[in-house]
C-alpha cells in the first residue's frame, strides 16, 4: 500500500512536501486501522444481508469481504460499463491500459498504475457494429494479441421501428496493437428470436443480453461469459454463463456453448440461408441461469428483483473465483445493493455460492481491481484491492480467509 503515501515533489518545495508526506502517513494508518477493525468485525459476523444459501442448497463459502473507505479516485475515462485492464511491456516498462466505455463508445486510458492514468482517448473498431458498443472485457494472449468482447446496442426489430428500446447482444473483436484499433470478429451470443417483450415498462431493454465480463479459466482452455440476460421469459432471467474454447478465441461465431438444461449447449445454424457469399445466422439457446431473476424485469407493476452486471476476477490470496453483482428493485433500474458471491472452479455453475450483500444501495457496474504492478486488474487481484462503482472508486475490499 505503498502507493498511498508516495508523493513527488522537488527540493525547492521541501517544506510542502513533509507537510503532504505527514498527512499521507496519517491517512495510511488511519486505513491500517480501519482495515484492523474490520477484520475483528469480519471475524464474529457475516458480510452482507440475510444468507439463503442453506435453503437452496448452495456451496457454503469459507471467504469474506469488507469495505474500507479511501481516498477517492476513478478512471480517467467515463463508464457506464465494466471496464477492463490489461498490462503490457512498452519500452522495457510495464504499461496498465484500462478501457471504459460510455454511451456506446470504448476509450483507452495509458500509465504505470490506477493512480498515473493518463488522458482517455477513443478507439475505433472496423468494421463499427451497428449501433452502440461497450468494450467489457478484454483477454490478452501470449503473443500480445488482445481480444475484446462488447455489448451491442441496437433497436428491437421484433417491436416494431417504433419503439427503441434495446434488445443488446454480445460480440468480438481483436487487436493488434494494444487496443488502440479492433478488427471486429462478429456477433458470439444473442437471445433466441422473438423472446422481446414489446409491452416492458423497463426503461432500457426489451430483450436481449449484456451486461457482462469474461475470463480466461486457468489452464487456458475456455473463455468464460458471465451475462445478464433480459428476454421475455422469466425462468430465463438473470445472470448466464457460456463458454468459448479459447483453440476458437480467433473465429468464435458460432463456437460459444450456452449453460441450459444442466449442460452445454451449442447455437444451431440456419439452414435455411444457402448463399455462402452471406454470413451463417445462429440462434442461441435460452440459458439456465445461475442466479434467476425473483420477480421480472417486464412485469406491469414495475417492480422487479433480479441480479445483473456479474463482474468476476481471480483472486489469488483467497484462491478462488470471485463475482460482484448489481441487484435491480425496479423497471428503472434503481439498485437495491451490491452483491458478492465465490466459486472454486468455473466450469460447474452450480459451484458459486449463494450472493450476499456488500453494499446497500450504492451504483451500478461494481467491480474489483487488482492493485499488483504487471497483473493486477479487473480479473486478477490480491488480498486487498480497490472497489470500484461506474468507474469510480470510494472503498478498498479487503477479502478475509
């Protein structure tokens, strides 16, 4: 936590720079001391809102989680979306690149760490997917090939040119270049067709998936899709995993298997387009959702209960997976709180623990960043990392064995 009381400052400005160093000193201990009382808090009581998992039969996590106020700091690009990091090697020195997206349209941020950001400028992916796009995760290979994932906006055609609310799906791009240019590869995971629900109070979306994050399991093997899907049917609703076989990370169209029925599921191809000039069109399989919506996000009365906007990283002092969440209360998306929820392993769903409540109330797109120069990120962290909310960060998590 060294990082929290170095400051830079010249010899002519001596005098100022003991004076700043004291007061940095001060709020250093101030947060050993806070991170001390939660830790004694921790030890005789559970984080979090009432604790279902007994009744439901899920994985009881040993892990737990405090927030511990700090001093304020955000990315220096606006989001309105996960926003991933990524280190690379530039000139002999290691380089944090965090993407964010706002309105549709994916940034790059450079420096050698979460405090040394400097300014965000725009990417451009080409061809551009039609309508908006939000670049949520990001995986580099070995080679120093990077490859994106975004969540793509556009109207619902099955609601008729009049309405524009969304139906969102998800797709790939890839760069080689440190994400300052994307190739975009093609849209990877959409709802089934004509699962809208054109009559939705919902203020956003009719339909559609989104919303989500992605990482590399750690044998490399498969990518793993953590999505919030919106469709008219409510089993249907809530947070979704799929998986693509990293081997395919270069032409995934049609390579995602969704998790549905207790398996997974591939998309089939419509054999009804015999033009091999054309794209191959595929329609996805509703998913069976790890954490299923309680009450739907499209019911008249406009209140609704369901999980979205999972965020997951490994964490590499608890040894496990950890998802932050959002928790909807009503069609205008209004967050009840912030949820967490642990898992060993990836490739069984039913292994993440039942979520408990972080943070009431708070704002949307939490997620954890890994303080360690060269590998902490959004999908890497350590025993103590900062916590994030749309882009902005008031609490260190402190995760407890």
């Amino acid at each position: 936590m060294a990082h929290l009381i170095r400051r830079v400052r010249s010899r002519e400005d001596s005098s100022a720079s003991s004076a700043s160093a004291f007061a940095d000193l001060f709020h250093f201990l101030f947060q050993c001391s806070a991170i001390a009382l939660a830790i004694l808090l921790a030890s005789t009581t559970e984080v979090g809102g009432v604790d279902r998992a007994e009744s439901q039969g899920r994985y009881q996590p040993n892990p737990k989680a405090v927030l511990i106020p700090a001093r304020g700091m955000g990315f220096t690009g606006y989001a309105d979306s996960n926003s991933p990091g990524v280190w690379a090697e530039i000139r002999g020195r290691m380089i944090l690149h965090v993407l964010t997206s706002i309105d549709g349209s994916p940034s790059r941020a450079l420096g050698l760490g979460l405090t040394s950001l400097g300014p965000s400028r725009k990417v451009t992916i080409e061809p551009w997917p039609s309508g908006g796009n939000w670049l949520e995760a990001v995986i580099a290979d070995d080679d120093g090939v990077w490859y994106g994932y975004y969540h793509n906006e556009r109207p619902s055609t099955f609601c008729g040119e009049e309405l524009q609310r969304m139906a969102p799906r998800i797709g790939a791009v890839r760069s080689f270049d440190l994400g300052r240019t994307w190739e975009d590869l093609g849209t990877i995971i959409e709802a089934p067709p004509e699962t809208d629900e054109c009559a939705s109070p919902n203020v956003y979306f009719v339909g559609g998936v989104g919303d989500f994050s992605v990482i590399l399991d750690r044998d490399k093997l498969d990518l793993y899709f953590f999505y919030s899907q919106y469709v008219g049917w409510m089993p249907s609703q809530g947070v979704a995993i799929a998986r693509l076989p990293w081997a395919d990370r270069n032409e995934p169209v049609g390579k995602v298997t969704i998790y549905a029925d207790g398996g997974w599921t591939s998309p089939t191809a419509d054999e009804s387009i015999v033009d091999e000039t054309q794209p191959a069109r595929w329609t996805y399989p509703h998913a069976l959702p790890v954490f299923p919506a309680s009450h739907s996000w499209h019911d008249p009365d406009g209140i609704v209960d369901a999980y979205w906007g999972p965020s997951v990283h490994w964490n590499t002092y608890l040894k496990q997976y950890v998802m932050l969440l959002n928790r909807a209360k009503d069609s205008q998306w209004t967050q009840q709180g912030v949820y967490i929820s642990y898992a060993k392993k990836l490739n069984d769903p039913k292994a993440w623990s039942q979520p408990r409540r972080l943070l009431s109330g708070g704002r949307w797109y939490p997620q954890v960043f890994g303080l360690e120069t060269g590998s902490g990120t959004d999908k890497t962290a350590g025993e103590v990392a900062r916590f994030f909310m749309s882009g902005y960060s008031e609490y260190l998590i402190q995760f407890l064995r």
